[in-house]
C-alpha cells in the first residue's frame, strides 16, 4: 500500500468559511466529505454545531455526521475508527476524501494516531467519580502523582477526564500511561493529507462570529435545545455542554435572558476561535491562506495552489512527504 492516495484536510476557526470551501472542492474533485467536528457527529445537535442541512450538502456525500447517541460517550479514538473505515471506502470508489471541522484533537487522532490503550471502563470510572466526588476532584490528581508522576505533571489538577483516563489505564494495564505515550502511536497510512488552513483577518472574523451566533438564535436554536432538555437524562449529556448550549440552556431555565446568552455565546466562541488557530498553526504542513473559504478569490488561490499539488501527488517523488 503507497502512501499516494490525496486526502484533502481543510482546517481553521469557527466561521471561517470551511464547509463553503470543502463543498467547491468536492464538487471539483469529485469528493466525498467527512466531518471533523466533535459535536456534529451527535444526532440531535444541528443548529448550535452549525450542521449543514441536507439541501445545503447540495447532493455531495457527507460522513460522519449523526453518527453519536447524546447519551454515550465519544471519544477521539471512536473518531478514528469511524473516520478510517469511511476514508478506506471513499478510496475504493476512486473519489477524493476532503475532512473539514474545527476540532484539532479529532484531526491529530485520525492523521497522528493515539496511543494503543485498554477500552474505557465504566465501573472504574464510577468507582473513580465517587471517590471524587467523597475526598474531592484533585485527590485524583494526588493519587496520580503517586502512581504515574510523569503523566501528573503533564495534565491539569482539575482536568478531571484525563486524570481519570490515566489512572483507569494504570489499573487495568498496571503500567503508567506516560510509559505507553513514549511507546510511539501509529499515524494514518495509505493516504497523504494536504492540509489548507483558513485565517481570516481577526476584526472581520470575529464580526462574521457574532452575526453567526444570532443567525443560530433567529434559527431556532432555543427549540432546538428545548427538545434536547425534554429527555429526562439529558442533565447527563455531554454534548450539552458544548459551546453556546450552556448559555442555551440557561435561557430556557430563567436564568439568563436571551441577549446575554447571546453576548456571552459571541464572547465564547471568539475566545475557541482564538485557541483553535493556536492549536492549528502547530499543525505541520498547513498551507494558509488569510481568508474566508467562501470568498471567490480565496477559493480561486485553494483552487490553483491544490490542482498542483494533487497532480505533484499523484506523481512518484523522492522526497514525498511522510503523513
């Protein structure tokens, strides 16, 4: 198996334009998208992710949206699969994969690999949670410390996931998990991404940010989390807490009125747009362009600068860059 077949990764922050772009792109190239956005792949969670409707897909194949249950977790190793068993079958079908989302950790996960570790358990995970919950959330990190001191003084005290990831898999594995991290992880083989980074200039990003937000409200986003919250566990969901549903659910509680959840979902998401350019300019090999994706001139350049880099792809070279 080469590593010659194109993958086309389109990243950058929230309202850059890239689903406008993935969608040029695979109407040109005959390509098929994948979705890289953590909460999209949730059944229930349209309005608020900024999920494109079918009529807006404008009949091109889309994956990896409404692939998740609110209820269970999904983690960036179910990412992974999911996104490798679709790249294999948009390869057999000849066509060009294109992932586009803003989440890095679903990127780095699919193109990097993660560390090989046990399934996640949820009885240790209860045990772990009730002992928080007892002696307090960074009584885990202190029994961190003790077991994988390495790994302790990687991860925040309060970063209350990952410390527990760490400590369920030196319980099941008896071993660090820092030991496994310097064991190495498994990158993507079979393809060669090309990855097109999106970095508009900041007032214009940010002003597109804030019409966003109340386009989402004028949507219909209040109805859309007021379904979600009419499920007696959805307390429980994770994805609830995600970015402007916090703020959502306060609105529909009293506890906040509608223009200052508006306010503080604009505040928000241009503060995860900030982090996701930091998280993305450490990405390697993104060629950026300082626009919107759904701008014609930007396009116009993505369009010229890709047609020759998929024709040098498909080309043997001797210095053909590893994924």
């Amino acid at each position: 198996m080469t590593d010659s077949n194109p993958l086309v990764a389109i990243v950058g922050p929230t309202a850059s334009g890239k689903s406008a772009l993935a969608l040029e792109i695979a109407s040109r190239w005959q390509g098929e998208i994948l979705n890289c956005d953590s909460v999209q792949v949730y059944r229930g969670f349209d309005i608020g992710s900024g999920k494109l409707s079918p009529e807006e897909r404008r009949g091109i194949p889309h994956h990896l949206l409404d692939i998740a249950d609110p209820r269970e977790p999904f983690t960036a190793g179910d990412y992974r699969r999911e996104a490798l068993r679709v790249l294999h079958a948009v390869r057999e079908r000849g066509h060009l994969p294109v992932i586009v989302g803003g989440t890095g950790l679903y990127l780095r996960a699919l193109l990097s690999g993660l560390f090989e570790g046990p399934s996640r358990s949820d009885e240790l995970r209860s045990r772990l949670r009730g002992i928080a919950a007892l002696r307090g959330g960074e009584f885990l990190h202190r029994l961190l410390i003790r077991f994988d001191p390495v790994a302790a003084a990687r991860i925040h005290p309060r970063d209350r996931q990952k410390v527990m990831r760490a400590l369920e898999v030196f319980f099941l594995c008896r071993a660090p998990i820092s030991r496994l991290w310097a064991q190495g992880r498994s990158g993507l083989r079979g393809f060669r991404p090309i990855k097109i980074g999106l970095n508009p200039e900041r007032v214009a990003l940010y002003d597109r940010i804030n019409r966003r937000v109340e386009r989402l409200y004028a949507a219909g986003w209040l109805d859309e989390v007021r379904t979600l919250l009419s499920h007696s566990d959805a307390e429980q969901w994770k994805p609830l807490g995600a970015l402007g549903y916090p703020e959502a659910c306060a609105v529909l509680r009293g506890k906040m009125s509608c223009a200052d959840a508006i306010r503080q979902t604009q505040a928000a998401t241009r503060h995860y747009a900030k982090r996701q350019l930091t998280w993305f300019r450490r990405e390697p090999g993104v060629r950026w362009f300082q626009g919107f994706g759904d701008d014609a001139e930007i396009q116009m350049q993505v369009f010229t600068w890709l047609k020759a880099t998929l024709s040098a792809t498909r080309e043997p070279s001797s210095d053909r860059e590893e994924p």
